[in-house]
C-alpha cells in the first residue's frame, strides 16, 4: 500500500509516498472529529492517525478470517468504529482495541448510522429474505423484514441512509431506480413513500450536512441532487462514465465520486443548483478506485485505489492538508 500525500489542490504539485502491505482496500472512513482515518485491509482493521498534514500508522484491529466489507465510524463517538463481514457485524473501541459488540448475521455489505449514533442498521439476509437489524447502542436490537411499498418482491436492496426523522432504502425494481423512505419514529419502520428516481439501480445516496438536499447516485452514471422536504429535482451531474461506485459530500458545498475509471470528480454544488452538469475538476488515479471520503472538517479528499502496475492498495490525500 502506498499513502500519497498532495500538498495543493486542485495543482498536487507536491507529494510524498511511503510503502505499506500489500492489502485490498474495500472501504474506508474518517472519524467524527478527523484524528482518524480508517481502512479495512482484508480481514484487518487499520487506523491511521492524522495531524492536519500527514497520516501514520496508529493501531491494527484484528476482525479474524473474514473479509470486511465496510467501516464506518461513529458519528459522535471518535473512538468507536463498526465493521462488517459476510458473516459479522462488530462494534470496537480502539482505544482498547477490544470488540465491544458482536452479532453473527448474513451481511449484505450495507449499513449506517443514526445521526445521533443511539443506532446502527445493518441490512441483513435471513430465509433469502431482505431484512434491516437495527443494533441499539444500549445493547438492545430489532429485525425488520424490509418489503418495499408494493411489495414487489424484485427490489433489491443496494444502500441505505438514516436521516432525521426518516430512513431511506435505495435499490432497483424491475430495472428501474427506486427510493423508499420510512418512518424511523415507528418500530416496524412503515413505509412513507416510494418513486421512480434513475433509469438503473441507486448504489449511493447521501444527506447534505444543512438539511436542505439529498444526494443520490446510481448505475445509470448520474448523480441527482433532490431538493427536501419536497423531494423535486433540483440538478444533476453526468460526468462519471460507469456506474456511481462511491460518493462523499463536503459542507454541503463540494461532491466527489468515483466509477469504474481511473478517474475521480469533484462537483461543486451551486453550479449544479445553477444548471450545471459537469465537474470542477478530475483526479487521475494510478489505477482503479474502490472508495472515497472527505475529511469531516477540512477540506481533504481520501481516495483508495488499486496500483495497477504493483498490485498494491494506494491511499491519496488531495487538499488543504497542513492548513
């Protein structure tokens, strides 16, 4: 693995590189307040620590044989992170090193938190039917056998995203794009509404940080930006050529994504509010990207990529890093 360090944006006119493992990168996330970057490295959690200028290995956690799919820190607690397998999902503390929880379902590879972290959703497989596992912080937990609002058994799960009040399920249905939103105040999470939202299936869907849009992204290579409470168009974005693989927002301002190309893009909201379609600027990478987040505070994007001449996981920093 190599840690790529890029001194301006959007020029990179300065980096730096150390080599590392020679591990798969399927996921990363920072923590709440950005000490932390997390990568799953096979079946190894890995924790670099950040100071606003350079990362450097701070902690592994063992996950055991299995494969992790996803990380995903808490999102007010800066030392706890939950991981998932095919077959687990553990909650640690990496302060101690120690998994705090564990509970062994059938994993799809989606999860996220509530926005007060009091929950984790994981979507689950039992009997070949989708459910949702809720995990209460508390030590509690709840299985919803997640059925879209016409019960159509032909919609696939693809993500989902915890709100305020709602939560979202993304997927496809014959083909077609599909948002549901449900009510999180009732325990059987009931649904509230469902439409059409892409020509293919939605693989990303994010909130804004002010409330005012949410963002989805989807198979059809499109990024629509969907003005709330009122759920209308209020843009969107075409420059990925392949599906939309992984998406991250900045301050409600700045978009990024990535394909299937040796490519990452940067949308600037207003622009696309404006009537704008295409990216401020693109990212060449040095080979296929896998995921890609921004600093919660600062204005840093962590892409993952694999190197295609060496094989090799490579994790790019590219902004105001020393700022």
């Amino acid at each position: 693995m190599f840690y790529q360090q890029f001194k301006e944006y959007p020029k990179n006119s300065q980096r730096e590189k150390t080599q590392q493992e020679r591990k798969t990168i399927k996921s990363m996330d920072w923590n709440c307040n950005g000490s932390y970057l997390a990568t799953s490295s096979d079946s190894t959690i890995k924790i670099w620590s950040f100071d606003g200028n350079n990362i450097k290995r701070s902690t592994d956690l063992k996950q055991g044989s299995e494969q992790l799919e996803k990380l995903l820190f808490h999102p007010t607690q800066p030392d706890i992170i939950a991981s998932i397998t095919n077959e687990y999902v553990k909650i640690w503390d990496i302060r101690t090193k120690q998994s705090v929880r564990q509970e062994k379902k059938e994993q799809m590879g989606i999860a996220c938190w509530s926005p007060n972290g009091n929950e984790l959703a994981v979507g689950t497989k039992q009997n070949k039917e989708t459910q949702i596992m809720f995990l209460d912080m508390q030590g509690g937990e709840r299985q919803i056998m997640y059925q879209p609002k016409d019960k159509d058994k032909n919609f696939e799960l693809k993500n989902i995203m915890y709100d305020q009040d709602v939560f979202v399920a993304v997927g496809q249905q014959n083909g077609v794009g599909m948002i549901q939103f449900m009510d999180v105040t009732n325990p059987q999470l009931p649904p509230l509404h469902q439409m059409e939202a892409h020509r293919a299936g939605i693989t990303q869907c994010k909130f804004s940080k002010d409330g005012q849009h949410m963002y989805t992204g989807a198979q059809d290579s499109l990024i629509i930006l969907w003005q709330l409470p009122d759920l209308l168009c209020a843009g969107q974005l075409v420059t990925v050529e392949s599906e939309i693989k992984s998406m991250s927002v900045f301050d409600s301002k700045y978009i990024a994504a990535i394909g299937l190309e040796e490519q990452a893009y940067i949308y600037q909201v207003d622009r696309c509010l404006a009537g704008k379609t295409d990216h401020i600027d693109s990212i060449k990478l040095e080979g296929q990207p896998s995921d890609l987040c921004f600093h919660p505070n600062k204005f840093i994007l962590a892409i993952v990529c694999q190197d295609k001449n060496k094989q090799e996981s490579v994790i790019h920093l590219y902004g105001n890093l020393g700022v």
